[in-house]
C-alpha cells in the first residue's frame, strides 16, 4: 500500500505532539467512466503545548499548530488512492 501523503513536522519548543495520517472514511467521487475513483481524507490533529507546521507532498495539508491546537483550515485533504 502507498502513503497518502508525506507528512513534515517543524515543532518548536517541547511539548507538541502530532497526530498524523490516519485514513478516514473514502469519498466516492462521479468519474466519467464506469469505475468509481476513491479518495482518502487525511487530517491531522494536535496535543500538549507546543507549536509547530505540518506540510504534505503532495500539496494539500499546511496546518499551523498553536499550543496544540490545530489551525481551523489547512489540516485536512483528499488524496486519490493509489
């Protein structure tokens, strides 16, 4: 099985942990042919007290973590499976 993303983490300080990739539910999306495309959500989520960045490759998750808390946009995204 691929990885759905690559997931960087710039933490400052201690204390920030991330929690990354997990595969949520998939999305079925309409393609134009008779098979049907499935994409995986990926969403990250934080804990403790520190700060830090998450990026993906490919483009899609740039989540900025404040005290542990996730920023409210840029923490999750679809990828095509595969």
């Amino acid at each position: 099985m691929k990885p759905l993303a690559l997931i960087t983490v710039a933490a400052i300080g201690l204390g920030l942990m991330v929690v990354f990739a997990c595969q949520d539910m998939p999305e079925v999306t309409q393609p134009s042919t008779a098979t049907a495309a499935v994409r995986y959500r990926l969403t990250v989520s934080g804990t403790g007290t520190g700060n830090g960045v998450v990026t993906s490759s490919p483009a899609g998750i740039n989540c900025t973590i404040t005290a542990g808390t996730p920023a409210s946009t840029g923490c999750s995204a679809f990828y095509n499976s595969g």
